[in-house]
C-alpha cells in the first residue's frame, strides 16, 4: 500500500508494478484506509468480538438459569 500514498504512484500504475488488477488494488487501498481511520475492525477485532459476543450469550443464559426458582420442597 506504500506505493500508492507514500511515492505518489496511481493506483493504476502500482497496480501494473504488482501484477495484480486495478480493482483489487482499489480494495486493499480502500480497506486499508477504513482501519487505518478506525471505521473498519481488523481481524484480531473481529476474532474479539465474536469471543465476547460467545461469553455474552453463556452469560445471559448462566443468569436466566440463576433466576428459576429453587425448588425447597424435601421428601421425609
């Protein structure tokens, strides 16, 4: 992505330089600057996410199992 912003390149041209397709360059570009300004979540982000959406779901039902009532009724 260095080309690009850093040494003035046209996508187009780094493109070429790369061997790769204009738009798929274009993408990484894109992709690259979303993270960079903090509108995109990098994978690492994301793996976080999902791990803590998990936890949230066990939890919620932990409690909602915590809130049935006990039975106290005992057999003599």
């Amino acid at each position: 992505m260095a080309l690009v912003p850093e040494q003035g390149y046209k996508v187009s041209e780094a493109a070429r330089s790369l061997e790769i397709g204009d738009n798929l360059l274009r993408r990484w570009k894109r992709e690259f600057e979303e993270e960079a300004a903090g509108s995109r979540l990098t994978g690492d982000e994301r793996e976080e996410l999902k791990r803590l959406r998990k936890e949230v779901r066990m939890l919620r039902m932990e409690k909602e199992i915590l809130k049935k009532p006990v039975s106290t009724s005992r057999r003599k």
